[in-house]
C-alpha cells in the first residue's frame, strides 16, 4: 500500500452532454464515414501517431491492462490482450488516447518512463481528481467507440429482427438483454462491458 500525497492536480469535471459532443467532433474529424467497427487503432497510429506497444506482464504483474506515456506519444497494452482479446484491447486504445485528447494539462505535470513509476504517480494524484480522470476517459473510449447514433440503429435493427420472430426486445428478460448485448458487442468490436454501459447511458433499455 502506498499512502497518496498530495499532488496539485485538477480533473475539472465534464458534464456527460460535454463529453458527448467531444465525441461528436472527434469521429466527425477522424472517421467522418462513420463505418462500424470504428478504426480506432488506425486512429491511433496514423492520425494521431502514438507508438502502439505490446509489453508483456502489464495485467499480470500491475493488475493494468493498459497505460499511455507521459509524454502522451505511445500506448502500452499488455501483450495477451493485444493478442487474444480483440474488445479489450480495442477499448484500451479509445480509453488511453481519450486520456490524450481530455488530460494533456494533467499528463504535462507526471514524470514516469517505467510502469512501476506510472503506479506511483498514480498513486500520488488525489484520489477524487483520479476517479474523474479515468470515469471521463472510460466514458470517452465507449461514446467514440460506440457513437450514439450507430448504436441506436442497430438496436432498432435488431429489435425489428427480435419482433418478427415474436421476442419483444425493450422491457425483456436478462437472458434476452444478455444475447442482444452480446450481438452487439460483437458488432461493434467491443467488450460486452462496454455495451452495457452504453446502452444504459442512452436508456436504450425500457427499465
């Protein structure tokens, strides 16, 4: 256990319409096709060109499946994720460079080279500006990863498929909302996690 000091950094907190409309503008810039599964590790290299960098033991030995630099110009993903968990990996990337796009003024003040380093800075920070760090960043990766209007449409896609074989989708049982969320996971190339997050934030589901 190491006790957090008392470093002087602010996580300024954004309102979830705020968050939305970054998104909004991020895939209107970077992916104005608006094709499914959003191409968020072309992204990442090539628009943004931040170092993608498989690093073995990041899960295993951290409990951290993923950390951006503090100069902000690479992204280290644990090696089984990169390989074996496509969902994973996938919204570790949305989630690091989400952290680029909303907390460069934070990264500015971090020292770390190490991700031995990186979990003590992160235990330095303030335990409330951390919170709001990551819960803007997690919210961030899952709207650029699952906009808002893709994700709507295939609901309603799969809730006409569901009605004509007699499955009421809004209102059903967990075992139903469980293989919707599973579909639509695989459509969008995201955990199922993620998925449900999603659709409750847009109250996709009836209750």
């Amino acid at each position: 256990f190491v006790e957090r000091s008392t470093v002087p950094i602010k996580a300024p907190y954004l309102p979830e319409n705020r968050l939305r409309a970054i998104a909004a503008d991020f895939l209107s810039e970077y992916h104005p096709s608006g094709t499914i599964p959003v191409p968020i590790e072309s992204i990442v290299e090539f628009r943004f060109e931040i170092d993608i960098v498989p690093t073995p033991g990041l899960e295993d030995s951290f409990d951290i499946v993923s950390y951006i630099t503090s100069d902000l110009t690479a992204i280290h993903v644990d090696s089984y994720v990169y390989k074996n968990q496509v969902g994973r990996y996938r919204f570790s990337l949305a989630h690091e460079l989400s952290h680029r796009i909303l907390h460069q003024d934070v990264f500015s003040q971090l020292n770390f080279s190490t991700v031995a380093e990186w979990k003590s800075v992160v235990t330095s920070i303030p335990p409330e500006a951390y919170s709001w760090i990551e819960y803007h960043a997690y919210c961030l990766g899952g709207l650029i990863l699952v906009p808002s209007d893709s994700l709507l449409r295939t609901f309603q896609a799969l809730s006409e498929t569901a009605e004509q074989a007699g499955i009421e989708m809004r209102g059903s049982s967990s075992d139903v909302r469980r293989l919707a969320e599973s579909h639509l996971a695989r459509h969008f190339l995201v955990s199922k996690d993620v998925i449900t997050r999603r659709m409750k934030a847009d109250k996709l589901w009836n209750s």
